[in-house]
C-alpha cells in the first residue's frame, strides 16, 4: 500500500510540476513534456501493473467507448439540446416525418395515398418509411409535445451515436477495446463526399438514412453469422435485415449477398454444406417475408413508376488509381483508408472473422463490378434495366464501413519483429534517451493538427441561421391570414432548383404544398422533378394544383403574384388565378361542357373521392381529378367499373380522367395484389414468429425449421453411390476433361468474336490520333480502348450521363493538338447511319465545338458540331449508293479547346 501512495504522489507532483513548466517559455515547455513523459513512464507504468488484469480490461472497456461517445457529443451537442441541422436534405426530411405522423401513423396506416404533397403520391411505398417511422416513435415518445425541431434533433443525434458506436462494437467484436476505438474514431472523423457517405452526405447534405441503413445491414451480418455458426438468432436476423431494407432500398443490394458472402465464408470442406446453405436461405426468405409489406410493392410499382436517378462510379482506372495514390474514395484520409486496404488484403489472405471478409469480399465485388468499364463492356443496363434507378457511388459506404473495421482490426493485430541478439545487446535505455526527447516535441502539434483537420471541420453545421426566423414568420403570417379558409389549397414553395431548407414551412404550417424545385427521398415520378424543366410554373399549371399561395426564398418570376409581406429574403405572395376546383368535366373531344352539367362532391379524402354528376347529354363525358395517376386508384360510375387513363393538361402535370355518364362516381385507393400478398407473407413470417414464442415446447420441433435436414430416399443413396463410382473411373475423367476443353475453346471463340448488335465493334477499329508531330497510332489495351496518351486521351466503351441519362457510348477525348480518327473496316451498309453524338455532362460548361465527321471509303458524307454539354443529338447519313455493300466508315473528331472535350458518340445500323 506504501508502494501505491508512493507512486501516487510521484505522479500527481510530477504532472503538476509539468503544467507549472508548460506555462513558461519554450526551454521550460520543453522541460514539461520530459517530466510528463518520465512520470507516466515509470509511477504511471507501475501504477498500472498493480491492477489485475481483470481490472486493466475493465479500464478499457470503460475508457475506450467513453472516450469516443465523449468526443461525439462534444462535436454534435446542438443537437442533444433540441437545434437540429438547418442544412440541404434534414429539412425534407422533417416533413416526410411530420407527414407521416400526422397523415398515417396517428390514423393506422403505415401507407397510402396523401393529397398533401403536389398532385399527391403514394407515400411511403416508392420510398421506405423506416426513418420517418424512427422519428415518429421519437415524438410518441414525448407524448407529441415535443417540437418537430426538437424532435428530429434528438433523433439525429441519437442516430450519429448509434452510427459512432457500431463501429466501435464490431471493432471491438473482431479486435478488442483498442480496435473498437479506432474504427469508431475512422467513421467518426470520415469527412464524406457526395453520395458516399461520411459526415458531408450525413451531415451537410442530410442524407442519413443511408447510413442508418448500413448500420442495419451491419448488425443483421453479424446477427446472420451467429445463426450460421450456432444456429441461433434467425428471427433476430430477420427483424434486422427487414429493418435495413425499410430504411433505405440501397440495403436490398447490401443484405442478400452479404448473407451468402458470410456463408460462404463459414463453410469448411470437412463440414456438410447443405447446411450453410439452408440457413442462409432460411435467414433470407425470413429477411423478406418480414419486409414484404412494403418491399413486394415497391418492387411492383417502382419500375414503372419511380423517377430514375442512377449514378455512376469511375471507371477501372479511376479504381487503380485511387488504390496506388491512398486514396480509394472521395475525401479520403489515408491514414484510416491505407490501413484499410491493408486490412482487408490481410484478411482476405488469412481468411480470419468471416463477417470482416464478407465485406471484403462484397467491396471488392462492388468496386469492381459496379465502374462504368464492367457495365459498359457487359452492356449491362440493356439486360438489366433496373440498374437504371441505382447509384453506384453509394456503395462506396459499405466499402468504408469494411475499411474502417478491417483497417482497425488490422493495426491492433500487427506485431512488430523483434529485436535480434546483436540488436539486444545494445543499451535500449540509451538509445530511448536519443529519440524520445525529440520525438516529444511533434506530440502536442500533432494532436493539434488532428483536432484542427479531422475534428473541428466535423463542427461546421448550422442550426440557427437568419432563415429560420425568416420562415417562421412567414409561416405565422401565413397561419393568420388562412385562419377562417375552409376550402382545399396548397402552398407552393419556390426558390433555387437545389434549396430545401424551405421545406421546414410543411411542418410549420401543416399546409398541403408543392415544392417548386427538386424533391429529394420522393421518388414518385410525378413529383420528384428531377430537371427544372421539370416544375409546373405557369398559371394553368399552378391553378390545376390549387396553389393559393407562394413562399419564395428571394423575389418569385411566377405569374399572377400579389405581394402580401416580406421577411428579409423570405417573401409571401398571393397567387390571383386561384381555383378552388380540383377536377374538370370536359366532352368526349376535350372541350368544356355547356351548362347545365356540373359536378358535386360528396367526399374528398385522402384514399376515396365520392362526386355526382348531372346535367350530362346522352353520349357522356371525361371527367377528369386533379390528382396523381397512380395504379392503385380504381373508379367507378353509377356503380360500375370504367377504366382510369392518365390525363396530361402540360407535359409537367400527370392527372387521371375517366369516361363518364350522369350518376355517382368514386374514386378508392386501393389495394392490389402486390399490396395484398406483401402483407399477407409479412403476415406469415409474423404468426411463425409468435407461434415460436408461444407454442408447447414439445410442438414447437415441427415448425421451428421447416429447411431442417430430412433423410434422403434409398433410391437417392443408390444412384449417388453409381455416380461417385463413374467420378472414378478413368475413362469417364479424360471423357469430360476433353468435353471441358471443348466448351472452353468454344466459349472463348464466342467471346473473341462477339459483334456489336450495332454493327461496329470498337476492338476490330483502327484508331490514330494526329498531333501536331505527325498521326500516331493508338494501341488497344483493356479494359476494350485504346490509348492515345495519358489521362483522357483514349476511345473506349463506356457509360456516361449525358442530361442525366446514363448512356452507352464511345468516349473520345479530342484536343486542339490532337485529332481523332476512329475508323471500322469493311462495315456491312443495311440502311441509314444514326450517329449519336455529344458532350457529356462532366463536361465543362465552355461553349468550344466539337466537330464530328463521318467517311464512306475516304470520302466525306457528313459532318456535325456539338458545343453544349449535357446534349445528345443524332446525326442521320443515308446510305446511298453504297446502300447492301461494305465499306471502310472513319470518324473524325477534331476542337480547338486545349483540354480537350468530353466527346461522346454512339454509331449503329
């Protein structure tokens, strides 16, 4: 006990004696830090060793997770004290929560129709409710007399907490304490970028319950490999794996072959594989049956009826090049991103912690498969349309996640070589007496630097800016001068094409309203307006929606406003060309009918419409309703059944109309099959889960796995005992070795000379670039290009978006020094050329031409020039007369920019 109250009073002296130092010049700091050192060295070292190591791990344990949840609320504590982030997307999603508590889950339904939002749309069915369901069980939780600000703040910061602490259990889980620690810190400090993820796509773009649902996905994997390896947990993996997919649809791509890669990585050759497999199976179906109330929908109607809004990653050499230079995503750090490539190659090597490798595995496949070189040279998006709606970029978060884990696994599992018996020998205290008072000196810089560029850029999120007061005045107002309306009208919300901080005016005023620009998370293809061509603006439009009344952020350029007051920016208008009236009775041809028709409403809600019509001549009419065209909604006039069209008043506008007589007519919102099935496999993985829970023990065997192994039939045995026999044979063996050969040469022959639907297949193309030193040629390399020079300088196969839409193209790079030439030999001519050329949309905004020009055997037939990025034209070259004979076609593709042009074209037959 001496002992320890000696070492006690050394530290405590010489950590004093150390801050007296420190606050004096640059000699005493110095000074300071060699006391600080010392002291921890030794009566720190020694007080540490007194404890057992029951007690040290303890230590850990609580100091470790304090620690990073310490420096997590010191980051984000605004929002533990109620001021959410006034940034980008939070705001939207305030209000699809304040929708979805008000409109849906305070009146039963989890879906369905609102008229709340434009047109109205579907929601909660194009887009999952998981974190709108998390906010609203945050306001229940408060007994509804928390603000909606207050309200999402709390949730937020309760989301960056669990997001923070994920990544330290797993670490901890797969590494210890210390592992847990780092990878908290990595995800932590991960600045982000743009769609992948981190604290700008969290924070500043508000784009979190993408990460929420990776978190899921996380906790399912590791959930998922219990039941794997023991056999226990099945139910638990499916609540999570289900929550995962009802929080973002990105997890779809995420949680099924996360499961199959984490099976895969359990089974061992001495062990039975059927298995793994019946439980990954079993884990997956569960997954889905569990979120089948919304996923069956979604995957139903998406399709048809979901804005596409994919993006693309780099190609294979962007992969390559991010790679060599540590820098594998965007805004990397590399000292989390570096020992994260390290990580995983390690764990793939040794094949340790099976969930880890899972996502290695999945990263790797992620990165490789989803760069626009794989897709455009498979040609994927023709074979699988629905890629169309993915954006690749994001799965960069999943290979973060695996990153930071294995990375942090990694640096707590390398061990240092030891000293040899030269290097033993010498004196190791002399030598710590050269390097540590020098070394001493970059401590403190460097933990300055830390905070400077990895801590405090994490603080640079706003909660209180001038807007705020400016809209809740505005919104006040609003309240005011509408107190007595009892009819239906919207609010229409203008401003910049990307500002969404006006949205907050949903939850302030509870308003129906249109949002006059982009909609992010609404991906209903009638609202979401993912161009600013897009938006209804003109009066007609805004008088079909009801618009009564406009907030715009800066003076508005809509039609037919009256100014009412402003604040600051913030100004509220009157829209004068208001109409009540939310449908038309029209003839057969489209004009208006004469009185004495006209229509009376009954009902107007939000899932059922309930009118009359009189007045009509015998041959009827078209009604048409003012709201969204949607496959649910069905119709019905003087009890029958009529079919419900979609009615296009501008080619911004989406109604539906019906043909009708005089009668009664309704309009329900109903369900299909898709509707009806989901729920009733929900329903099922539902009643089994109960069953389980409350069923006799002695009951429960025979429902407990129903993929449980059974024994196979004799005649089964008997003919895999005949088989195993024949595998032996030697006969048999050189039989299917040539057959084996035989379809490989013949799969490769398919693969070598595999043509272009389109008639010009890049690899059989001469290509030359002309500088100013004379033409050179270009040399085909992979992945199907060929290379000009560096950088830029190639024509090759890819994917690019061009006004948004991806497209398979010929990229070709020209300079003002460079010219290129591309020319197919002996192409067969069926018919006219259509050439499909532009500049695609990562192309700069300079209006420098491009100028395309297209040859038959040497001799010039068309020429076309493009400047505008963004635009893709076709150029038509008629045959001629060397209409059904082949022919050498070159392109030429020359500018005068010195950078170069994102040039782009498409030839076909």
């Amino acid at each position: 006990m001496r002992r320890i109250i000696t070492h006690i009073a050394i530290l405590l002296t010489g950590l004093g004696l150390g801050a007296w130092l420190f606050l004096g010049p640059f000699p005493a700091q110095w000074m300071a830090l060699l006391v600080w050192a010392t002291t921890l060295a030794t009566s720190g070292a020694a007080l540490w060793t007194t404890l057992s190591p029951v007690a040290r791990g303890r230590t850990v344990e609580i100091v470790c997770p304090t620690l990073l949840g310490g420096i997590t609320a010191a980051i984000y504590h605004p929002f533990a004290l109620g001021k959410m982030p006034w940034m980008a997307d939070h705001l939207v999603h305030q209000a699809r929560a304040f929708l979805f508590y008000e409109h849906f889950l305070t009146r039963g339904r989890l879906s369905g129709w609102t008229h709340m939002v434009e047109g109205g749309i579907p929601a909660e069915t194009l887009y999952p409710p998981g974190a709108d369901l998390y906010l609203s069980l945050i306001h229940l939780l408060g007994l509804g007399q928390l603000s909606w600000e207050t309200t999402y703040a709390l949730g937020f910061f309760l989301f960056l907490l669990a997001y923070v602490g994920t990544f330290y259990a797993l670490g901890r889980r797969f590494g210890g304490p210390l592992a847990g620690l780092l990878a908290g810190f990595f995800a932590l400090v991960d600045p982000g970028a743009f769609r992948q993820g981190g604290w700008s796509f969290m924070v500043a773009w508000g784009v979190w319950p993408l990460s929420f649902s990776l978190i899921l996905s996380l906790w399912a994997l590791v959930s998922f490999d219990r039941w794997i390896a023991a056999g226990r947990g099945l139910f638990r993996t499916g609540l999570l794996g289900a929550a995962a997919l009802l929080t973002h649809p990105f997890a779809f791509f995420v949680v099924f072959p996360l499961f199959a890669l984490d099976a895969f990585c359990r089974w061992r050759p001495d062990e039975d594989w059927r298995t793994p497999v019946r439980r990954a199976l079993a884990a997956g179906a569960l997954t889905f049956l569990f979120a089948a109330w919304w996923l069956v929908p979604f995957l139903a109607y998406g399709p048809g009826y979901s804005a596409p809004v994919s993006a693309l990653s780099g190609g294979l050499h962007q992969v390559a090049s991010g790679l060599v230079d540590g820098g594998p995503w965007a805004a990397a750090w590399s000292w989390a991103a570096l020992p994260g490539i390290a990580g995983m190659i390690w764990l793939i090597r040794a094949r340790l912690h099976p969930p880890l490798l899972a996502l290695s595995y999945f990263s790797l496949a992620v990165v490789v498969l989803g760069s626009t070189s794989v897709l455009a040279g498979l040609d994927a998006f023709s074979w699988m349309p629905p890629l169309a709606h993915v954006q690749f970029p994001r799965f960069l978060i999943v290979v973060k996640a695996a990153a930071f884990l294995a990375g942090a696994v990694f640096l707590v599992s390398v061990r240092l070589p030891g000293s040899d018996a030269a290097a033993a020998a010498r004196p190791a205290r002399w030598h710590r007496l050269l390097w540590a008072p020098l070394a001493l000196l970059l401590v403190i810089p460097l933990g300055q630097r830390l905070v400077e560029t990895q801590l405090l850029p994490l603080t640079e999120y706003k909660t209180e800016p001038s807007l705020k007061g400016d809209l809740r005045a505005a919104a006040r107002h609003l309240a005011t001068i509408t107190r007595g309306r009892r009819d239906f009208f919207r609010v229409a919300i203008d401003g910049h094409f990307h500002e969404h901080r006006t949205a907050a005016l949903v939850a302030m005023t509870g308003r129906p309203f249109v949002k006059l620009s982009y909609m992010p998370a609404e991906t209903f293809v009638h609202a979401t307006h993912e161009h600013p061509g897009d938006v209804p603006r003109d009066r007609e439009e805004l008088a079909r929606l009801n618009v009564a009344y406009v907030v715009s952020l800066g003076p508005s350029r809509l039609p037919d406003l009256r100014l009412i007051t402003r604040f600051h920016d913030v100004h509220l208008y009157e829209f004068t060309a208001f109409s009540p009236l939310r449908w038309e009775l029209v003839t057969p041809s489209g004009q208006p009918v004469a009185p004495p028709a006209e229509v009376f409403v009954g009902r107007f809600d939000d899932e059922r419409v309930e009118l009359q019509v009189s007045g009509l001549p015998p041959e009827g009419g078209l009604l048409r309703l003012h709201v969204a065209e949607f496959p649910r909604w069905r119709a019905t006039n003087a009890g029958r059944r009529v079919p419900v069209t979609p009615y296009r008043p501008s080619p911004r506008l989406t109604f539906m109309q019906i043909p009708v007589q005089n009668g009664a007519v309704v309009f329900s919102y109903d369900k299909r099959a898709p509707d009806r099935l989901g729920w009733i496999l929900t329903g099922l993985a539902l009643a089994l889960l109960l069953w389980l829970r409350v069923a006799p023990r002695a009951w429960r065997p025979v429902f407990a796995c129903p993929l449980a192994a059974r024994g196979c039939p004799a005649w089964a045995l008997a003919a895999r005992a005949r088989l195993s026999a024949l595998a032996k044979d030697r006969r048999v063996r050189i039989a299917a070795g040539v057959l084996a050969a035989l379809a490989l040469l013949a799969l490769a022959w398919t693969l070598r000379t595999h043509e272009e639907a389109s008639g010009f297949t890049l690899s059989g193309a001469r290509v030359w670039t002309h500088p100013r030193t004379g033409p050179q040629r270009c040399f085909y390399t992979f992945p199907e290009r060929f290379t000009c020079g560096r950088g830029h300088r190639y024509v090759g196969v890819e994917l690019r978006e061009i006004d948004k839409q991806v497209h398979r193209v010929l990229w070709a790079h020209p300079h003002d020094d460079a010219r290129l030439q591309i020319e197919f030999p002996r192409v067969f001519i069926t018919g006219p050329l259509r050439v499909k050329a532009g500049i695609a949309d990562s192309g700069s905004s300079s209006q420098i031409p491009v100028r395309l020009t297209v040859y038959y055997d040497g001799r010039k037939v068309a020429t076309t020039t493009r400047a505008r990025a963004g635009e893709l034209e076709t150029l038509v070259v008629p045959p001629g007369p060397v209409w059904l004979r082949s022919v050498d076609v070159r392109f030429e593709i020359e500018t005068t920019s010195p950078a170069g042009r994102h040039f782009v074209f498409w030839p076909e037959l």
